[in-house]
C-alpha cells in the first residue's frame, strides 16, 4: 500500500499527501469500503483529508413485486474482486423468510439461492467487462404480494469495493426491463457527508423522499437489520428526520448513468443514516402523494392493466460504514487498538516513511 499512487497495479485508485498514519488509513477505507468514523477523533497528528470516497453496498432494500409475477430476484454487483476474493465477498443476504412488517414483507424466498461469479458480458451495462458477482433469491410465485414492497439485503465482507450495482426481477432466469435502483456512494469530507446518487439503468428513474438524521454520539449505530423503511431516529437519538433538497423539486429525474450530489453537514466524524426512493415515473405523469412524515411513500403505488404498475419501485436505507463496526477488537471501547488492528489487516507501510519502517 503506497501513499503517492498504489504500487499494486490493481488499485491505481487515488493520490494521498498526508501523513502516514492518516494515508494509511485513508487508504484502507479505500479500499474496505468502509470508514470507521469514530476513531477519527481518537488518532493522534492525522489531518483532515476531504474526499475519502466510500462505496456504498445494497444492505438494505425495499422493491416493489410487480404483477409480471417474477420467481426470482437477482442483485448483480460489478468491481475488481480477483479470482482470488471471488463470491467470498459476500459474507451473508437477507432471509426473506422474515416478516418485517407491512411494509415491507418477507417474500418467503428464504436467504439466497445461489452467489456465483463471472465477467459482466451485457453491453448495455456500465460494468461490461468488469468481475461480477450475482446473487439471487428464487422461490414460487406470490401473486398475493403484488405492488406490496418486499425487503432483500446483501452484507459484504471489509475490503469488498463495489463500482456498480444492479436489480433484475427475472421470470425463469429472464430479466424483466424496468427500472429498479438507485446507486449510492458516500463521500467523506472535512465538514460532513456528499452523497451521490447514481442511475444504473438503462431507463430513467425518479428519486425523491430523501432524507437523514444522524445518530447521538452515545447511542449505537443501527445494525443492518435496524435499517429498513420502518425505522425511528428517536430509537437512535435524533429528534427526527432531516429533510434533504433535490436540485429538480420534490421529484428529480435521472437520466440512464447519471448521478447527482447532495451535500450534509455534519459536526460529528459519525456515519448518517440516508433514505431514498426512486418512481418509474414522473411527477407529471403520476402526481406523487407525500407520505406524511415527509418521506418515501409506500402507497405511491397504482396498479395498470398492463405492466407492473406506476408510482414508487424501490425504498432504500443505508449508511456509511454499514459493512464495518466501530469497535473492531469488540473490547467495548473504541481508540487506539481498533486503529492498529484496522492497519494490520489493510496495510503496513506507506511511501512517505522509509523502506521498511512500518
């Protein structure tokens, strides 16, 4: 690991100029996608380095069943994993045995049927070309969950850097064209959190409903289990959800592999929770009816003759660092000893330090 440019021609990723410790640092998250926010305040002589970027993951998700009557969900995840890492990146999905709630339910699919790796080969797909890794849940019909949301998830292990994701329902191995999910990606600053929001579809999607709150610093940061469309930032310590204002009104288009940014300021080196939902149609063409607290609306739903439906096709909850604990040696503290044992497993030496010295 090389602080002015990734010695290992497979990271050829980014440039740091920092100190060792933070450049060793900076770099593991890189490439943990993850970034264990808390121990910030705890290392000694690390400067500030804005633009650390995180890659987000689909921990947890809520798409809507549409009546084409799919047997089979598939989350296709592209990167530079080696034959090496391989499906060993996925470390555990969602068992949609559970019943959340309504919304969202459990598909009763149970956890995933099958997590195989190849090389993307869809020349339509902004990961054609790269490793890729799918994962699919596969199950009997349920026409009784028709327009109801239903939840999925996938865990990925530290280390696992995701540049692309996608959703497919498929009906016996055939993917059904529409769209279905947003792409996140943090990026950490000095002052706070940009969140961007990306398009990897090849149609149009319409994100509105975004919002966040960022938990106390003495509660615990929500488990993956925690982060569905239900959750309360009263259980976490915040008052309530902060709204978040997109560049196109309540409603912003966009457009096939297209991203926006949204910015949020923060006081803490803490993760925050964000939420956000993506339509298949304009406000003009299905007015949206807000939900009453302000954000992604369930109900934004209306069944068609033909078709799956307009209105709302996905709900997703996340965060930064949602792949990695604070608290890395599970001591019940975190300082110090997370930091060295997080440098052990990412990297040993930096570039500014001479040959050797660790």
């Amino acid at each position: 690991m090389e602080a002015g440019g990734w010695r290992n021609n497979k990271y050829k990723t980014m440039k740091v100029k920092n100190s060792a410790i933070w450049t060793k640092f900076s770099a593991a998250l890189r490439r943990s996608a993850i970034c264990a926010i808390s121990l910030f305040a705890v290392l000694q002589g690390a400067t500030a380095l804005a633009q650390v970027q995180i890659t987000g993951s689909l921990g947890n998700f809520d798409v809507r069943y549409p009546a084409s009557l799919p047997n089979d969900l598939e989350v296709v995840i592209y990167g530079d994993f080696g034959t090496a890492a391989g499906v060993s990146c996925v470390i555990g999905t969602w068992n949609t045995n559970n019943l959340l709630g309504n919304p969202p339910v459990g598909v009763q699919w149970g956890p995933a049927s099958s997590i195989t790796q190849s090389v993307g080969n869809d020349p339509n797909s902004p990961g054609f070309g790269l490793d890729c890794i799918t994962i699919r849940w596969a199950g009997p019909l349920r026409p009784a969950l028709v327009g109801q949301m239903v939840h999925f998830g996938v865990h990925l292990r530290p280390g696992c850097i995701v540049h692309h994701q996608e959703v497919w329902w498929t009906i016996n191995g055939t993917r059904i064209l529409r769209p279905c999910d947003p792409h996140i990606t943090w990026i950490c600053t000095t002052r706070g959190w940009i969140i961007c929001v990306g398009n990897p579809n090849p149609f149009p999607i319409y994100v509105y409903g975004c919002r966040h709150f960022a938990p106390a610093p003495t509660v615990l940061l929500p488990t993956l289990n925690q982060m569905n469309l239900g959750m309360n930032p009263v259980q976490f310590g915040a008052a309530a959800w902060t709204p978040i204002q997109l560049p196109g009104g309540r409603v912003t288009c966009l457009q096939p592999w297209c991203r926006i940014y949204l910015r949020v300021f923060t006081t803490t080196w803490r993760p925050i929770i964000f939420q956000i939902a993506a339509r298949n149609v304009s406000d003009q063409q299905f007015p949206l009816q807000p939900a009453p607290d302000g954000g992604p609306n369930p109900n934004d739903f209306q069944p068609t003759l033909e078709g799956d439906g307009l209105g709302t096709m996905m709900i997703m909850t996340t965060r930064a660092t949602q792949e990695f604990r604070e608290d890395i040696t599970g001591d019940g503290t975190v300082g110090q000893p997370d930091f060295n044992l997080l440098r052990s497993r990412f990297g040993t030496s930096s570039q500014d330090l001479t040959p050797g010295t660790p």
